[in-house]
C-alpha cells in the first residue's frame, strides 16, 4: 500500500479494499451531504433540501449494499437521522474494525509512534476504543488525547475563523512540541 500516511482516507480505502479481495464502487458525491453543517447553523429549510437532494441522490443505489462514509461526524449524522433509515451506513472505521476482527493477521505493526486526537465525533459514535484497538495493532505506541480536549473545529468554524482553531488547539500543540510521532490522527 505504500506510505499510508502520505495518502488521504479516502484514497486508503480502495486501497484497503483491494488487500482484502473486496470490490467497492467510488461514488462521485460532489453537491451532497449529510445536512449536519445546516442543522449546526440552524439554518433547517437548507438542511431539508439537503436532505431531500442527498436522498434522491442515494436513491439510485441499492438500499442493501452499505455505504461506507469516511468522516465520522458524518456517519453520525446519516445514521441519526430518520429520513436515512433505509440505507446501511458504516463509518470506515467500523468497516476497519471488523475487517480486522475478521482478519487479524492482516494487520502489522507499521509504525513507532501515533497520536491520536479524541475527536467529539469518535465519542459521540463511540468509536475511539475501537479506533485504538486497529491503531494498536499498526503500532508500537499510541498516544490519545485526553477527552476533555478540544480540536478546536467547532463544526465548520475553523474554516472561517482560523483563531478559533488556533486557540483552541494551543494546549495541543504545546503538549505535543517535543514529541515526535509517524502519524497524527485526527
């Protein structure tokens, strides 16, 4: 596979796809999303033709073959979301994790060090021990931020007020100033 951390998550997945003998089919989902960013804003008429777009989209695929999503707030808000319902969403990272359950010996240590950002959306999905878990298996040492911890993203706030971010994330940056690791997580 190469460098994995030199690679985005979404171009990872063909690739774990691949290893596993799995065939998956990449949608172009440009123009449609989880409506989470409308909601945050409450901005609810947005969010409804969101929805409504996303779903026609959605529509022309089989309702039985899961989708796999590749950023975690958005898994949460599909699947939290009634109007969804119908489809099979899973996080990459529940698709990860039961790969490896199913296949543990595919799964080398490959790295020293990573540090791993506690994200809210891995604890409101619950997904952060199974996380650590596959991070476990790839490295020596995995360091985890503490949960109280902010990213500092605020949804989509960083985007436009990058001193939210900076402040935010001050802590982080000094805590981790004098360590090194092979892969941020995030």
């Amino acid at each position: 596979m190469g460098n994995p951390s030199q690679k985005d998550l979404f171009e990872i997945i063909p690739l774990i796809a691949k290893e596993f003998n799995i065939n998956i089919h990449i949608i172009n989902s440009t123009g449609y999303c989880c409506s989470q960013p409308y909601e945050s804003k409450a901005f609810f008429n947005a969010q409804i033709l969101m929805q409504q777009k996303t779903m026609n989209f959605l529509n022309q695929f089989n309702h039985k073959i899961p989708i796999i999503i590749d950023n975690t707030s958005c898994s949460y808000a599909f699947k939290k979301n009634e109007i969804y319902k119908n489809f099979q969403f899973i996080d990459s990272i529940e698709w990860i994790y039961d790969l490896y359950k199913k296949y543990p010996n595919k799964f080398n240590k490959i790295y020293d060090k990573i540090y791993l950002q506690n994200l809210c959306s891995l604890q409101k999905t619950n997904l952060t021990n199974k996380l650590i878990e596959i991070l476990e298996q790839i490295s020596n040492q995995i360091d985890v931020s503490p949960f109280s911890e902010c990213c500092g993203f605020a949804g989509d706030k960083g985007m436009f007020y990058p001193e939210i971010l900076q402040s935010s994330t001050r802590k982080i940056k000094n805590r981790l100033k004098n360590h090194t690791y092979d892969v941020y997580s995030k």
